[in-house]
C-alpha cells in the first residue's frame, strides 16, 4: 500500500499536468484563430458590383475567388449584389464601389454625359449577340426584317444598329421598336414580336434548352463594328488612387478567367457553388453556355482581358456618327477622346 505522501505528490502531478495541458489547448486555439485574423486584416479590401445576377461572363471572377487567388494578391473582395434600382456605371462612378461590369454603349454614353468611368479589361473578346427570329417565321436574313417589329430595352444604340444591319443586308432600315417588359425569348415565342436582340452566350443557350429553335444574325456580321463586351471597369479617381491594388485585382481575375477558358466544366461549378442558392433553377443552361462562352473569352493564342483599339474607336464612332450618344443635356455629341474610355495599363 502506497504512503500517503506518495499518493498526494501523484495527485498533485496530475493536477498540474492537466493545468499546464489546458493552458496548452487554450493557448493553441488562439494561435489557431489569431493567424487568418491577422491575415484577414492585412488585405486590400476591393468591391465590385455585377452588371446582371450571376452567370457566365463573371465566371473567372468566381474561379478565382474559389481558388483563392484574390487573397493570394493580397485582395480581400466583395460582390456587391446585383440591383436593377442603381446602374453599375453611378456606382462606379460615385466611387460606392471600386469596380464593376458594364458594356461599351453604356461606357461610352458615361464619358459623353460628364460622369466617367474606364474599362480595365474585356471580359469577351467580340460581341457575342445577335437578332433573332423563330425559325418557322421563315426569316432567313436581315434584309426580311424590313417593317417588322421588334422587341427591345429600349437603348438609343438600338435602332441605328438594328436599321444599319436591315440596310448592309438590302433593306431601307425601316423596322417598328417596341420597348419589353418582359423575357424577350417568351416574347417571341408567344409571336408578341418579330424579332429581339439576344445574347448568344445565355438566351441563345437557354432557346435551345427550351426547344424555342432560332435563327440568328450576329451584330458583328451584318456593317457593325467589332466589339469587345462586356468590360470591367473602375472610375478615374479609383484608378489612380488605388492602381497598386487594382493591378493585383487583375492578376488574380486574369488567372481565374485564363482557367475558365480552359476548363470550363470545373468552372461552370464554381459558378454554381458560389451563387446563392436559386440562382440557376437549370445548371444544365450554366455548363452549356460556359462551354460556348470559354473558348470566347479571348481569341486563340492572346490573353484574357487586354483591350483593342479597334473596339474602342471603331463601335463608339458608329455611335456618335449615328447620334446615339448624349451629353448632360440631352444633345447628341459629335466627337469625344475615344482613348480615354480604355485602358490596359492593370496588365502592365
């Protein structure tokens, strides 16, 4: 039988062992929960507020957020969600967000109304849209669009192109506008309208989807400019302000598209995951249009996201020649400093 002195000289080694083995664990859990805490505090906070919910031109953005590459930057971002009560240009221009998704009319229309903002990158090389009609109207060119009306958003861009595209094609231009009020693809399916500007990418994949068969003219085809669309952009008190960081905000999303042009089922996954929940009732439209839309991003052999020229001097001239851009006041502008709407120097 052990003495009594031993049995207290073992308790009392028990009792410190399991103090001095607490401490351990209590003090390993903070070194656990300080490290990302400390890490998280010494990224770059950006924002960037999306031109539409979520699909698939945004989807290098979403790579990149799911790879980690942003934080890899130094780059903590936030998406901003998606709002059809305030344009993405107001708020990247009012500076409430760093960054967002816009187009080249809406870019240019900016610029030409005095509250500027610039495109850092071209999310799609070429415009990717077209007119379209349901194939048993038996309309097979644009030139049989003469007199027929057509479903719109109600864009000032609209109807030069449209009456150009009827014009190249052997028609006079003439065409009835109607602006919609609701999905252009349910319009022409119920016959409420001829013919509507689509979006090759998503309601052109989802007409196939829905057995709705098309006949398509892509606006690049028919006496328009090229394009690239759509553009990320910032204003330019962001950009000059913050270049350090947009810089590693591009090197982050380049690599995330670069990865989506490659591998676009893993890609139209992370899309998914990371949208909330109910963004895309048919994922089968998401996988299908992202494996239209990869090889798309940029043309074979160049990179994501630099911008041409051409697709900055070219489109916005057809506009302006064609009256289609206003100032402040309402009055259509006849020229405008087409490089100030662009530029590449993130990739730099």
């Amino acid at each position: 039988m052990p003495a009594q002195g031993t049995m207290n000289t073992r308790r009392l080694f028990f009792f410190l062992f399991f103090i001095l083995f607490g401490a351990l664990l209590v003090a390993g859990s903070f070194s656990l929960l300080k490290p990302p805490s400390r890490e998280k505090a010494s990224l770059t906070p950006l924002s960037i507020a999306f031109d539409w919910t979520p699909n698939t031109n945004h989807t290098g953005i979403y790579v990149a957020l799911a790879k980690n590459w942003y934080a890899e930057e130094g780059i903590d971002l936030k998406i901003l969600p998606y709002s059809d009560s305030v344009s993405t240009d107001v708020l990247v221009n009012a500076g409430t967000v760093d960054l967002g998704i816009s187009s080249t009319e809406a870019i240019t229309a900016d610029m030409a109304a005095g509250a500027p903002v610039v495109s850092v990158a071209a999310i799609i090389a070429h415009t990717t849209s077209s007119l379209a009609v349901l194939k048993d109207s038996d309309i097979t060119r644009p030139a049989q669009l003469e007199g027929k009306i057509y479903g719109g958003y109600g864009a000032p861009f609209e109807e030069p192109v449209i009456g150009t595209m009827i014009r190249t094609d052997g028609g006079t231009g003439a065409f009835e506008n109607v602006t919609l009020n609701m999905d252009p693809l349910e319009a022409l399916r119920t016959k409420r309208i001829d013919f509507s500007w689509i979006f090759d990418a998503w309601q052109g994949v989802a007409a196939k989807r829905a057995g709705v068969v098309l006949t398509t003219f892509p606006i690049n085809q028919y006496g328009i400019p090229d394009y690239s669309t759509p553009d990320i952009i910032t204003s330019p008190d962001t950009l000059k302000e913050k270049k350090d960081a947009l810089k590693r905000f591009m090197k982050a999303t380049a690599r995330g598209y670069e990865y989506a042009r490659t591998h676009p089922r893993e890609s139209a996954q992370m899309l998914i995951d990371a949208a909330p929940a109910g963004t895309f009732p048919d994922e089968g439209l998401v996988f299908e249009s992202q494996e239209y839309l990869s090889p798309r991003y940029a043309d074979i052999g160049k990179p994501w996201g630099v911008q041409a020229a051409a697709s900055w001097h070219d489109y916005p001239a057809f506009m302006l020649a064609n009256k289609a851009v206003f100032d402040a006041s309402g009055k259509p502008i006849t020229s405008l400093d087409f490089d100030t709407l662009y530029t590449n120097e993130l990739f730099e």
